[in-house]
C-alpha cells in the first residue's frame, strides 16, 4: 500500500479544526472561508481513506482516529516550530558559528577584545579564535576551516580574499623612565647609537623601519632580534633598548613601556582574508563590518586608544 500524498494545507485545516472544535473558528485561524475548510477536510479524508469528523448539524465530532492523527500532527508542528525558532535566531545572528584566526600579536590581546564584544552582542554563536602565522591563517580560510582571517602582509593565494583595510603608523616605543619617555613625537635622531630591537632581516618591517634610518643617516646599534613584537615589548620593558612596534602591539603595552609617535611614519598595512569562493554567512559579514568599523575609527584623527581590530602580520 502506498503512503497517501498529504497537502500541509490540509493538515493545517485538520489541526485547525481539531484546536477550534468548531469549523467556524478554524476558518477564521485559518483567514480563509468555513467551506473552504470543510474541503480541506474531505480531501484529506479520502487521501488517508477514514473518517476523521462527524458531522452533525454543522459541527465536527473527532473520531478515534482523528485523535491518535492528531497527536502525530502535533509532534510534527513541533519539530516546525523549532525550525522556524531556529530560522528566527540565525536571522538576528544569535545563532551559529564563527572561526576566526590571527596572528599572535591580535589573537593574544586586540581579538580577544573585539571577539569579546561581538559574542556580548550575539549571544548564542560558537566563536573559536585561533593563532598563527600569516601563510597559515590565509591557508585555514582558504580550506574552510576559518572564516575570516587578520594579517599584515599580504599572501597571495587563488582561493582567498584580501581586502587592505587601512594604512597606520608604528610606534616607537622606549623603557619607563628613558630620556625619550617624555618626548612628543620621537625622530631618528633622537635613536642614535641606541640599543634597537629589530625584527629579523627577512621581515618587510624590517626593511622599512632599516630604510627610514638609512635616509636620516643615522645609526643604531642592533644588538638584539625577535620575530614576535610582544617579545620586542618584553625586551624593551626590561631595558634591553628602544624600537619601532606595529600600532596593535604598542595600543597594549602602555603599562610595560612608554609608547610614542614616530615621525616620519612607517606605514604597517593590515589585511581582512576571507575565502574567494564561498560566501560569508551573515554573522561572518556582521564580524567582518565590525572590524572595519572599529579600525575606521581607530585610524580617525585625534584616536588616541587602539580598541578595534588591526590584524597584525605573522612576523608580529
């Protein structure tokens, strides 16, 4: 025996019926007309092949039948009910997932914070942040494993995304204490024949802050170098020397050290990586627009306080 084709209007007439017990209150649930339920009904009926109602004098009487139908009716309006709950919830973002990478320098401290403030504000995602290096978080979002990603340096891959988000300035940053604490503005001069921390040769940052110097012919010493800039921050803190530190770091080490601006700037650049191919998910777009608007108003003029996400790159 086959199983009967059933029409959800139908169903939905037949648990109309059996709430209301009258034809006439169905129909009015319904916003439809009372003969327009009691056709419903017959055709549901003669799909299933037994009666469902007596009809006497205009009122519909549940059989046996009807009452063991309906409660199968229900369980199944229920299972409705929590698909259109969970429809609703991944509509106001309160539900869902979000994997997000950086690198060390934002996953230890500036994601936590920005992270910590969208799951305040979207109760009910899964978020999972994770810490690496720029070829790897750009190699996790390009497999699916992580939905956006935060660099500095651009790595070119075909199955990803880079979106430049802003263009900010490093910050010199010098021991408590030190004669340059309570400079405004710090110059190449003012780091002659000091003790630099550097990152390593290989880096861009490297190459940039080096280039700077070069053109104000002035020298340092570069005694020490570390890829990570909490390890620069570290060395500086403990007065190994001064250095140039990416705007992120330097927003969290206000208590360790004395940061300052220096001039000329060297640019740091930050990336946004999502994948190429697949499209955010809407909390992944609400993250995403989050992130920019926070580093807008980080880079607006007069920001004193890094409270928004600048991705910094995998030597940092």
């Amino acid at each position: 025996m086959t199983t009967p084709s059933l029409r959800i209007r139908q169903i939905e007439a037949f648990r109309a019926v059996m709430q209301r017990h009258t034809v006439t209150r169905a129909a009015r649930d319904l916003h439809i007309s009372q003969p327009a339920v009691s056709r419903l009904i017959a055709d549901l009926e003669e799909r299933i092949g037994f009666v469902l109602f007596e009809r006497q004098q205009g009122r519909f009487t549940p059989t046996a039948q009807a009452r063991v139908l309906y409660e199968e009716v229900e369980r199944a309006f229920v299972g409705l009910d929590r698909v259109a709950q969970a429809a609703e919830q991944i509509r106001a973002m309160r539900r869902g997932t979000l994997r997000v990478a950086g690198s060390p320098a934002v996953a230890l401290d500036l994601l936590p914070e920005i992270v910590t403030r969208f799951s305040h504000a979207h109760p009910g995602v899964d978020i999972t942040l994770l810490a690496h290096s720029a070829s790897t978080v750009v190699d996790k979002v390009a497999s699916g494993q992580c939905d956006v990603g935060l660099i500095a340096e651009p790595v070119p891959h075909p199955a990803v995304r880079g979106e430049r988000l802003a263009e900010s300035a490093m910050c010199c940053i010098v021991p408590r204490g030190h004669r340059l604490a309570r400079k405004r503005v710090v110059q190449p001069a003012d780091l002659r024949d000091e003790s630099f921390i550097s990152f390593p040769p290989s880096f861009e940052a490297r190459s940039a802050i080096d280039r700077v110097f070069v053109e104000a012919g002035v020298s340092r010493v570069l005694s020490i170098e570390a890829q990570l800039s909490r390890t620069i921050v570290a060395f500086v803190a403990n007065g190994a020397g001064v250095a140039l530190i990416d705007p992120v770091t330097a927003a969290y080490a206000g208590q360790r050290v004395a940061v300052k601006p220096f001039e000329p700037a060297v640019p740091d650049h930050f990336y946004l990586v999502t994948s190429a191919s697949q499209p955010l998910s809407m909390i992944g777009d609400a993250f995403c627009a989050d992130l920019r608007d926070a580093f807008a108003r980080m880079h607006a003029p007069g920001s004193t306080r890094v409270d928004s996400p600048l991705p910094a790159s995998n030597r940092r």
